[in-house]
C-alpha cells in the first residue's frame, strides 16, 4: 500500500514545479496566449490545494489512530 501522505507531498511537488514553469513563461514574455497561462496557474493552485487536504486528512488519521492505540 502507498502511504496517503506520500501521494500528496509528490502531489504538490509537481503542482509547485507547474506553477513555476508557467510564471517562468509568463516572466520571459515569449508567450502568446496570457489566458492559457492563467489557467494553467489556477489549475496548478487547485491541485495543490487538493494535495494538501489529503495531507492534512491523512495526518488527522493518523492523530486519531495513534490517540485509539495510545
């Protein structure tokens, strides 16, 4: 089994790293469409707004199962 937690940390790398090549586009100019970039960066901010509630899911589960085992 793939730990939650995990998922969601490589989830928000690559959402981090998309959101960063589009700013690097929008920085040097050389794009044509500005709206394409614009979407492009909400969609890396949903992503890792997705990412980090599962991460903070998954910590509280495991608050939670150590609370019961303790």
């Amino acid at each position: 089994m793939i730990p939650p937690l995990s998922i969601a940390a490589a989830g928000m790398q690559t959402a981090s790293a998309r959101l960063e090549d589009s700013a690097r586009r929008v920085a040097s100019g050389q794009i044509d469409d500005y709206a394409v970039e614009a979407v492009e960066q909400i969609r890396a901010k949903s992503e890792f707004s997705g990412n980090a509630a599962v991460a903070r899911t998954a910590d509280r589960m495991t608050a939670t199962l150590l609370d019961i085992l303790v």
